[in-house]
C-alpha cells in the first residue's frame, strides 16, 4: 500500500494557473494523496475552479478562508489539515512531474535518516508563454547529481554563505510528523530556508538532481521594490538571533555572517 502523501496548496487570485497545477498532482504515478486546498479569499474565479475538480475527484478536500492570510499562514493552516504520512507544499503557480512524489517518497525507504528531499527545477519567466530561464542553481559541484547529505552539511552550506541550498516550497516532501509549528509567520522571503533547516537538522537531505517541478514566475507574487532591501535585511538579522546556537556551532559570527549574506539577499531584492 501506497503510503498516503498530503499536498498543501493555498490559492490567492489563482485562476490563471491553477488548473495545471491540480491537474499535475492528480496525474501523478504515486496516487495515494490528499490535496488540501486553501481558497484564500480569493475574488476571481479560483473557488469555482477548485469545486469544479472537487466534484470529479475526492481526493481533494477544499475550504475557503473568509480573510485574506500571508502566503506562509496560509500554508500553516494547511498543514493542521494534513492527514498522511508526508507533507507537501505547492505553490499556485507550480506544475509537477507525473514521477515527482513517487520518486521522493522512494527515497524515503531506502535511506533510512532522511527527512526531506528536494527536486531540482526549472523556473518559467512571468505571462502565459513563459520562457524557460537559466539555470541559476545554488548547488557546488558536488551537489550537482543525486545526492544524500547530513542535514547538518547541508544546514552549514546553507548559512555559509547564506543561500537556500534545499530549494523552494514546490520542490520538498517530507514526513509530516515533521511539520512542528510550520512557517515562522514573521519571514516571507527566507521563510522557505528557516524551516527547512529547522527540520534538516536531526537527520539526513536526499537533493533530487532531475527538474521535476516547474515554477512560474509572477509579477503579482513581487513586493514593491524599494522596501525589498529594508525587508531582506530585517529578516536576515531575525534569522540570526532565532538562530545564533546554529551559527556558533558552525563557528560563524555575526560579523562574518552578514557580509556573506549580501550577494543573496541582493539576489532576492532584484525586482
């Protein structure tokens, strides 16, 4: 028996994209699933699309939220639904390969320790006839095939220099035992990277070098440019003082943190 995976994809304004996105999770190869699906207060034709699918397939379970909530809150609540053996997150914007959870969830049972995997991906430009970007992956050459890590490894290439070495909410599975309090509701922008390494750090990282999620980018998902920096800087030395145990252990100070932060959080602020 397959083991039952809980996909967690909050929608806001999501009309454009978001078919795709449930067709990919209910065309997957791995079929025992839940999705779990968050109408965000959406004001287009969101809700009418999500109780469309809900009709023809029980596996999805949708509510509507009567205010709108910050995506990671949105997540959360999401989470608290969860009924299987392993969460998932999904953006609205994400598309997955048919083999995605089968393959991540595979890996599961023959290394014994991990507790996330993540697939590599390939990033869409913004519009309906989104053009494929260049491949901008974080990972040093070691990391480039499969790989299988300790989380600690993969928690210190992660913070020296800071970078998100683990990947984006569509690109993860993990057991949802795990979830614990799920995003910290006070980061948007590296909210991702703090919860990965939260739960990396008692076992082990399995990277999945095959592009198996594709991400749209949208112009609507962008802050305004001008208070990106402000915000980037205040949630790297948030980031920091939660986590200051972490950095001494990898024996990284302060001073040496936030200059080696700099050409990612730059890379974040780039509208």
């Amino acid at each position: 028996m397959e083991a039952l995976v809980s996909i967690c994809l909050p929608v806001t304004q999501g009309s454009q994209y978001l078919g795709e996105a449930i067709e990919s999770v209910l065309s997957q190869t791995h079929s025992n699933l839940e999705l779990l699906i968050l109408d965000n207060a959406s004001t287009d034709s969101s809700q009418a699309i999500i109780e469309d699918y809900a009709s023809r397939d029980r596996r999805i379970k949708h509510w509507r939220s009567s205010v709108r909530l910050p995506l990671n809150a949105a997540y959360n609540q999401c989470f608290e639904r969860v009924t299987g053996t392993f969460a998932k997150p999904l953006a609205q914007e994400a598309v997955l390969h048919p083999e995605l959870i089968r393959e991540s969830v595979h890996r599961f049972y023959v290394a014994p320790g991990l507790v996330l995997t993540a697939s590599a991906c390939q990033h869409l430009t913004a519009g309906d006839s989104g053009q494929v970007m260049p491949p901008t992956s974080p990972f040093p050459s070691g990391l480039a095939a499969d790989r299988h890590l300790a989380g600690s490894e993969i928690a210190r290439l992660s913070l020296s220099p800071l970078n998100n070495m683990i990947g984006c909410k569509s690109s993860v599975l993990f057991p949802s035992k795990l979830i614990g309090q799920g995003f910290d509701p006070n980061l948007t922008h590296l909210g991702d990277l703090e919860y990965w390494l939260r739960i990396i750090l008692d076992g082990s990282f399995h990277r999945i070098s095959h592009e198996l999620v594709t991400v749209r980018s949208t112009q609507s998902s962008k802050p305004i440019p001008n208070t990106r920096p402000q915000e980037l800087a205040r949630e790297a030395i948030y980031l920091a003082n939660k986590h200051e145990w972490m950095l001494r252990a990898f024996e990284l100070t302060r001073d040496q943190f936030f200059p080696q932060s700099s050409p990612y959080l730059s890379s974040l602020a780039t509208p």
